[in-house]
C-alpha cells in the first residue's frame, strides 16, 4: 500500500486522491490538500519509489494505477482523482482500466502521449551531491547548483532530501527511476476503450505539455473532457500559482 497523508474527514462528497508527480511527494501538497478538505476528505499519495512509499523495479503506469486502485479501495472504493504530470497519467491509466473506481479526474499539465524529453540529467545531479558533506539544505542547495541552474527546479528536489537521516538520503528510488525513464515519459499503447466521466486537463498557459495537437487523442479516450489554462504558470502550475490552481479544482469538483 502507497503511503498517504489524510487530510478531512469523511462526509457527503466522495474522497478526492492526489497523485504527484516525478520526483514528488504527498508532502509537496500539503497546502492544497488542507484547503481542498473543508469539503470532502483529501488523500494525497507517495507514489511507489517516491517519499516513504514502497520501493519497487517497475514503475510502470499500469503498476501505479493498480497502487492508486488500492488506495481508493481503501478510502470506500470510488473517489475522484487530482494527478500532475506523471500523477496525471497514472491517474488517467486508472480511469481508463478502472472506470467503476472514479467519479471525477483532473489531469494537470501532461497529456496521454509519449514525450521526447527525459529528466535523467536530474538523477544524474542528485547522485553526484556528495551527502556526506552537507548538513544544511542550504549547503545542499549551493552544491547542487553546479548542475542545476533553476532554484525552482533545485528546491523542488530538495524537498526530497532527508537531512535527518544519518547518512542525509534521497527519500527516491533514483536507480530505478533512471531504469524507468522511457516508460515515465511515454505512454502505455496496450490501452483501450475510454472514461466518460467528468474529466478537467488543466494546463499552464506558459507551458508546452498540452499542445492543441493533443486534444485530439484526449478527446478520443475522455470524451467528456474539458481544458483550462492558469495564466502565467508553467508545468508546476500547482506551486506556481497555487490558488489559482486551488479555485480551478474547487469549481470542477462542485460542478452539477
């Protein structure tokens, strides 16, 4: 079972599961789920080889979806579902084998289709920080900089970084992670059918993960599927512009 964090208390509206993306954690969306729970109670997952979840040789989509599955299984067995970027496929994998299991899916930022980009070079960054030598996150930080320029990009990955840990730790499984990447980055094309519930793919306006070329094959697996963009946010739309992000998500869920 994924490790979770609940945030709520169980109510009239159906569970809302949260699924982060590459690289992410449950605790990357502590605030939006806090908020997200005055209504309904908010499940945010570790990923498997992500955060305290368990470690894993496959990270494949019809793995997470089966793990999200069972998360839901846990929480009643039907909850609506929030995925980012390799969440969001993971989610809209569940959606498409497991229609019965969602009421509601919101894709943020990713499309169901195979990218060319790898984000290997990260693992690469985050293997070479020596661990021994640092005790700071600043300390991390400033190492780290040498192969990362973005401080976004370096604090995101930071939140990953166990300084408690004696020796500190990466809370990811980078090795298979890296083995992983191509199936990460693509799509499964053993897929069929598709989910006609209420489905949201909303996208940073800065972004280029959802192109207009995309919405074609969105449209064939999620009939029902509606886009929206967050003005001047880019792929981590959530952190970016969080309450923007939250309100967008607030208003789908309450739709009639």
């Amino acid at each position: 079972m994924l490790n979770t964090i609940l945030h709520g208390q169980p109510g009239a509206a159906p569970p809302l599961v949260i699924a982060h993306g590459l690289f992410g954690s449950a605790r990357n969306w502590g605030v939006i789920a806090k908020r997200l729970s005055d209504t309904r109670p908010v499940v945010a997952v570790d990923m498997r080889n992500h955060g305290d979840s368990p470690r894993a040789d496959s990270q494949s989509y019809a793995a997470m979806a089966d793990d999200l599955a069972g998360v839901i299984d846990a929480h009643g067995g039907r909850a609506d579902i929030l995925g980012h970027s390799m969440g969001g496929k993971a989610a809209m994998v569940l959606a498409l084998r497991q229609p019965q299991a969602i009421g509601r899916l919101i894709v943020a930022d990713i499309a169901p289709v195979a990218y060319g980009h790898t984000q290997a070079h990260l693992i690469h960054a985050m293997r070479g920080l020596d661990l021994s030598a640092v005790s700071r996150r600043g300390e991390a930080d400033a190492a780290l900089a040498a192969e990362v320029d973005d401080p976004g990009i370096r604090a995101f990955l930071l939140q990953s970084l166990d300084l408690k840990s004696k020796p500190p730790r990466w809370r990811l499984n980078l090795d298979t992670l890296e083995a992983e990447m191509a199936r990460i980055i693509g799509w499964p094309d053993d897929l069929s059918g598709h989910f006609g519930g209420p489905a949201l793919f909303l996208s940073g306006a800065a972004s280029d993960y959802v192109r207009p070329e995309h919405r074609e094959t969105i449209k064939a697996l999620f009939p029902a599927a509606r886009f929206a963009k967050l003005p001047g946010a880019g792929h981590w739309l959530h952190a970016e512009k969080p309450r923007e992000f939250e309100a967008a998500v607030r208003a789908f869920l309450e739709l009639a």
